[in-house]
C-alpha cells in the first residue's frame, strides 16, 4: 500500500464513497454566483443537479430564454469551473 497526502486520500474517499455528485451539486448551489455572475444568481431561484442534468429555476421569463439559448455555453462554464464534466444538460423552469 502506497502513502498518500491528505489531499489524495480525501480525493480518494470522495471518490470510492459515491459522495462526490452530492458535494459537486451542494457546491453547485453554493458556488452559483461565483459560477454565473451576480446578475443571473439574483435572479434564480435554485439550481438542482441530478447525475449530469442541472435544472435551474426562475420566475423572471428574460432569464429563462437567455438560459435556453446559452445552455451551451453555461455547460462550459460549469464544466470549465469544475474543471471535469459535471453537467451535460440543462433544463430551465
């Protein structure tokens, strides 16, 4: 057996535990300004990541055709952000 860092073995938990999707979405949410910019942030509701699909709600209909329209390009952000493809689609409500 091979020493690690503390770094590598949480990595390596996260990892063999299956807990990573449910730390990368917590981080979704938490992370969403950082992610999209304060302007899109104010006006979302939630972000709700499940498997590879993220939804994001809002109630301002602006929002929602600019999502829909930018759905490619917020997948590169996030995915970008992550630096490891987190989210392959987008669903907007």
């Amino acid at each position: 057996m091979g020493s690690y860092s503390i770094g590598e073995a949480i990595n390596l938990l996260i990892e063999r535990s299956h807990w990573k999707p449910k730390i990368i979405a917590y981080r979704m949410s938490e992370e969403w300004e950082e992610i999209t910019g304060k302007t899109i942030a104010r006006y979302t509701r939630s972000v709700d990541l499940q498997g590879k699909t993220l939804t994001v709600y809002t109630d301002v209909a602006a929002l929602k055709q600019e999502l829909r329209f930018g759905k490619e390009h917020l997948i590169e952000r996030i995915n970008e952000y992550f630096k490891e493809t987190v989210v392959l689609e987008v669903i907007v409500k």
